[in-house]
C-alpha cells in the first residue's frame, strides 16, 4: 500500500527487505590512513568490514569538509546546496556560497524519514547550524551534534553539543564524565537505534566523526604505543604504504608513486629534536584513527548484539584527502601534545603519506586531494562471492543520496516544503553490490578555491587554481605523471567545454588563493 507524505508516495511497510543503513564520514582521513588502504596503522575493524564487503578503490569527495558534507546530505554538488565554500556568508547575490544549505535541497534524512525509516545522526554537522540549518529541522529524529570539529573532550572551549535541538551543557547529566568524541557519537548512536527498534522501522544514521581532524587529540597512553614507530620519516613511510597498496590488490601496478614533494623538508636534514617531534605528530595522528577503529568496532558489536548487523548496510567515507595544513612546519603547541589542552596538526610532510600514491592533498582536485576510502558493509545483501573484492567503477559523495533513496525502495523528489528541488547529481552504487554496472551517465565534477576537474569515464581534466588543464587517463595513470592535453585536444577541448557548462550552472565563482605553501604541481612535475 502507498500513501503520500509531503509530495512524494511512500511504502508504509517496515518489513525487513528494506535494510538499515549507517553512513559514516571521517574527517580529513586520506586515502591511505586505513589498513586494508596500505597503512601501517592497526585499524581491525575497518579492516574486518572490507574483508567481508567491497572496497571501492575510485571513491571521491569534493576535497573539503563543509562540501562534501553538503553534497553527502543533499545528493547534488554543494554549489547548488549553497556551500560553494565553507561557512561564511557571501550574501543574496553569491548564491552558491550562502555558508548553510539552503532551501531548495532535501535531505537524506528527510528522504528516509518520509519513507518510514527512523532517522539519526550524531556528530559534525558543519552545513550553517549558526545560521539555522540543524539536524532536527532537516529531517533527523533523533541528534547529537556539534555545530563544527575542533574538539575532542569536553574540557575544550569548541566543545558546544546540541541534544535533539538543546544545547547540553557542560556536565549534563546526559554525558558521561570526561567523554571522548569519537566514542561518545557511536555510543549515542546505539542509543538511537534502539529508539528505532523500539518503534519497529529501520533506521538509516548519518554518524560523521570529526576524527582525525586537528586539534589532534587522544588518549595519552594510547599515543605511547605509537611514539618511535615513525622515525625513518615521511618518505619511507610513503614507500612503505605504496608496497601494502600494491600487494592488496588496491592498485593497479600503472599507478607509479608520485614524486615526493619537493618542497617537503628532507627527513634525514632533520635535527634529531625535530625528527622525535614529527614522530610524536604521527604517533598522535595515528592513536586518533586507531580509536576511530576501536570505536567503529564497538558500534558493530552493538549491532551484533542487537541481530541487526546482517541487515544493515554500513558505508564508510571521508570527507577528503590528507590534510596538509598548515605546511611544512606542521603545529605542535601544548604543554603535553595530543592532550585536550593543546593544538596539533598533522603538516604536509606527514600528509605525503596519507596521500600514497597521488599528489596533491586536502582542498586540491588532483586524486591526493579528492580520492577517499570507501568500504561497503552488508552481510545480508553483498553475496560471498564479492566479500574482500575492489570495486574499480568510479563514485563520489553526491551518489550517497541515491544509493539510500535505491536502498530505502523510495523516490527523490522534485519539490519539497513548497520549494523546488534540483534533480540528483549522484547515481545509485547499489548495483556495485553484486557485480553490476553503475549507470552513471554524466560527468563528475570538481571545484574548491579555484582547483577544478571533470572525470568522464577514464578521462579526467584537471587544473589546480590558475594552472593550465592537465588531461589523464585514469585507468592506466591513475597517478596523474602523463598529461595527454597536448595529444589530446578534441578531448580536452570537449571536456573543457562540459566543465565551464557545469560552472555556469552551479553558479560557481573564481576564488582569490592567499596561501602558497600547497602542492606546488610545477616543483613536483620538476621532479618527474
């Protein structure tokens, strides 16, 4: 039986051949940041997911955080949901770049919700909460949430959390005593899914950790077992995690290792002092995503306890690649670094390694910046034969959208709340699942800051900021060392058009860069 919500008809049945779903974004993880990616870091329980479901190894983000989650909510390019940028407001007349999604987008909570699943979300919100635009407005029933990241306990000043609309305060008897982010998104996470059981409809969960996003912050002794284990450095690192790559199976040999970046300080010029704080930095960077790990784990188990992990497809993303900021240097500021009370970021040498085997990192649309991890989960509808294998078809974020609305047997709609709706720029993974062919039918496009790209089939074109278009054959130079632009002009001459098409349409604007230290493309191209 069907009946209408809002504009669009909706299955009342909750029987179980619809299946649960847990969407799970981290942030600022790269590409190589898991262990079934190629790293050294113990991450079992991811590790244990992908073993038993699929790997895709072309996953894209939109190389940063508010975008991608605006286009991972909304299913169409952040651009069109008003988070051009990230959250500053540029007025009426820069629509694309509002800070906040705006009203002619739906959500996948709202989605679901309206097709009789229990929806939830906990963690980094990041789409204009200030301005707004909150989780239980935007079709989530049950929420915890923080406006941004910045914070992982509860002692740090950034550490703002709203309950289903109130803001808690500091010692709330609603959270435990000296929480820990991470754990405390997955343990609020079971507590609304047994409000889904209780109600007896399946639950779709929007969990988005802001681990392993600066300040970088973990438990003390979980960072003493990581300290040492990184003092060969960056570059052997790097080399390191390509070998793991290629002995997985997750690349393709033609897929070379990138240049290292030329303007990455030399590991062995190092001082013996700064060699031991650049470890310490990984040490810290790697315990946050070991505990991200550990506490997916206590989420499945969860999920086990409850006899629902079978049915319920968990898909594991990030946000976008390695980060490198603030540069070489890196921030190492604190009393006692990776503690509550102080600042560290990760720094570019660190994410060379984050980023194996590409170049280019967070912000930026070469595939270091935009190529995420992405593990399918889903006993009950991923047959045997498919569990531990790579998916090579190419997907990005905007396709979340579609896979739910395919997953949840319901219908994106064209209008809502009154407000017209642009049509989905994703398409449905969900024939991924079983072998099939994605139906993907248009290109997938890219811009931040002026970086840009179009991929269309194996052909991608590429421009960081105001360099000149590079073309690259993905599937036999996944790595981006042979630019074809030159031996291919009627394709790159095609694709530019489709590009500056898209532009228009997403209302897209130039973007003035006032920061130097990124990849610079020219030095490491020198270095080819």
């Amino acid at each position: 039986m069907l009946f209408a919500i809002g504009i669009f008809p909706i299955e009342t049945t909750i029987a179980q051949d619809r299946p649960n779903v847990i969407v799970i974004l981290a942030d600022d993880l790269g590409f190589a940041d898991l262990g079934c990616y190629g790293s050294e870091i113990p991450t079992p329980n991811l590790d244990a997911l992908a073993k038993k479901g699929i790997r895709f190894t072309n996953f894209y983000n939109t190389a940063r955080c508010c975008p991608s989650r605006a286009a991972l909510l909304t299913g169409i390019y952040p651009h069109q949901a008003g988070v051009g940028h990230m959250m500053e407001d540029k007025g009426p007349e820069h629509p694309a770049y509002r800070g906040r999604l705006n009203n002619n987008t739906v959500t996948i909570g709202e989605v679901m919700k309206n097709a009789g699943y229990f929806t939830a979300m906990a963690g980094k919100w990041h789409v204009g909460l200030q301005q707004g635009v909150v989780p239980w407005k935007r079709g989530f029933d049950r929420s915890l949430c923080a406006p941004a990241g910045g914070f992982y306990y509860g002692d740090h000043p950034n550490a703002k959390l709203f309950y289903n609309g109130i803001l808690l305060a500091k010692r709330s008897s609603l959270l435990p005593k000296d929480w820990y982010s991470t754990d405390l998104w997955s343990q609020y996470s079971l507590k609304f899914i047994d409000g889904a059981l209780q109600e007896k409809k399946p639950f779709m969960l929007y969990l988005a950790y802001n681990a392993p996003h600066f300040p970088l912050q973990a438990p003390l002794d979980e960072i003493e077992k990581f300290k040492k284990k990184y003092m060969e450095g960056w570059k052997k690192l790097r080399e390191q995690r390509y070998k793991k790559q290629l002995k997985l199976g997750l690349l393709d040999p033609s897929a070379k290792l990138t240049p290292f970046n030329p303007n990455v300080p030399d590991w062995d010029q190092l001082s013996q002092q700064d060699k031991e704080k650049f470890d310490h930095i990984m040490a810290i960077y790697a315990a946050v995503v070991s505990h991200m790990d550990k506490s997916i784990g206590d989420l499945v188990a969860g999920l086990k306890k409850r006899k629902v992990f079978d049915n319920t497809v968990i898909l594991f993303v990030s946000d976008n690649g390695g980060n490198a900021e603030p540069g070489p240097e890196a921030k190492y500021d604190g009393a006692i670094p990776g503690s509550s009370q102080s600042s560290v970021f990760l720094g570019q040498g660190w994410a060379e390694a984050c980023c194996t085997p590409f170049w280019g990192y967070k912000h930026q649309t070469h595939e270091g910046g935009i190529s995420s991890p992405c593990i399918i989960s889903w006993p009950a509808g991923i047959p045997a034969s498919k569990n531990g294998t790579f998916e090579r078809q190419p997907a990005h974020i905007t396709d979340i959208m579609a896979t739910l609305v395919d997953l949840g047997k319901t219908q994106y709609p064209s209008t809502f709340g009154g407000n017209s709706i642009p049509p989905l720029e994703g398409t449905s993974i969900v024939p991924a699942f079983t072998g099939g062919k994605i139906k993907r039918t248009n290109p997938i496009f890219w811009e931040h800051e002026g970086n840009k790209a179009i991929l269309d089939g194996k052909w991608k074109l590429v421009a960081e900021h105001t360099e000149q278009w590079q073309l690259y054959d993905i599937e036999n130079d996944r790595s981006e060392l042979h630019d074809l632009s030159a031996e291919q002009p009627e394709i790159t001459g095609r694709l530019k058009s489709e590009y500056e098409s898209w532009y228009q349409k997403v209302q897209a604007e130039p973007f003035k860069r006032t920061f130097k230290w990124f990849y610079n493309y020219k030095d490491a191209k020198a270095a080819l």
